[in-house]
C-alpha cells in the first residue's frame, strides 16, 4: 500500500515517516482538508495570503511616534492600523481601536503621549505563504480586526483586514 505526500504527490511506502522525495513529514495525521466539493473551503486553506496583498494599508511608526502624529496620519491617509517597529523588529500593533480605548478621555495632550505606551505589544502575525484560513483564524479566535503579514526576515508585507478576505473571496467567486 502506497500514501501520497500531501506536498508533492509522490507515492510513498506506507508507514514511512517522511516523503523520499520532497521530505516534507508524513507523521502528521488528521490535518484538516478541503472537502472536494467546497471550492470556498478550498481556497480558504490552500490559496496563500500573499495573493491578497496590496500593500496599501501597511504603516509602520517608531515607539517613540507620539499619538498626535498617528492619528494625524490616520485622518489624512484614512487608514485605521499601524504596525510598529523597533530596530527592525515588530514589536506592536496599535489601531484606532487602542486609540479610542487607551487614549481617548485620559490624556489632554496627546503630542506627550508615545506609541509605546498604548500599543498592543508583541501581536500575532502571519507569513505571506500561510494559507488564508490561518489569518482568518487568529482574527476570529483573538478578535482581531487587522492581521500584520511578515517576510521570513521580518519585514512587513501588509496588514491583513477581514474586508480583504471578503473582497478576494467574492472576486473568485
């Protein structure tokens, strides 16, 4: 009896514990699938979130921007989320949501007010190669609204909102 590698197809010996081919884990078992008549369910868990990435809603502040400057920048640009970075590192998230619940009715002056001090720290991420059901998971099970996308270095892609997922989804429809 023969099993297919879930990443290249080739046909293995059963009970091998990794492809012979490609040497991606054959131990792995009841990883979910898409069912073959589901072509949303599909393309939820095999298209990449790379292919929803446009880039316009990347922003990235220092923790020392002063909210001031932020939500200038959030009228001007009509932009909701900004990914904050430290010596080339994300080291937060901050949105207008922290704003409004961090900021709002405490501070009088917001030019002495740091981004470090409001943001959300150390927020979760995703890959561009991650399938879409990855980001649409940690926006539904942290009750995210924006979703940083990084390179394998790092750097940031984008920032996913669930109105990209949506507007991608009716496209392919």
């Amino acid at each position: 009896m023969k099993i297919k590698c879930p990443s290249c197809g080739f046909e293995n010996i059963q009970g091998e514990d990794r492809c012979v081919q490609c040497l991606h884990s054959l131990m792995q078992r009841d990883i979910p699938r898409p069912r073959k008549d589901d072509a949303l369910q599909r393309v939820m868990m095999t298209a990449p979130i790379s292919d929803l990435l446009t880039g316009k809603d990347l922003l990235v502040a220092s923790t020392t921007d002063t909210i001031q400057k932020i939500v200038k920048i959030f009228q001007e640009k009509a932009k909701n989320c900004v990914l904050v970075y430290r010596k080339k590192k994300l080291v937060g998230i901050l949105s207008n949501r922290d704003i409004l619940l961090r900021v709002a009715g405490k501070y009088k002056d917001l030019s002495k007010v740091k981004v470090e001090q409001v943001m959300t720290p150390n927020p979760e991420y995703v890959k561009g190669s991650d399938p879409i059901a990855y980001a649409v998971n940690k926006m539904a099970i942290g009750g995210y609204r924006h979703v940083p996308v990084l390179a394998d270095d790092g750097t940031p892609l984008s920032i996913i909102l669930i109105k990209d997922v949506l507007g991608y989804l009716s496209r392919r429809e």
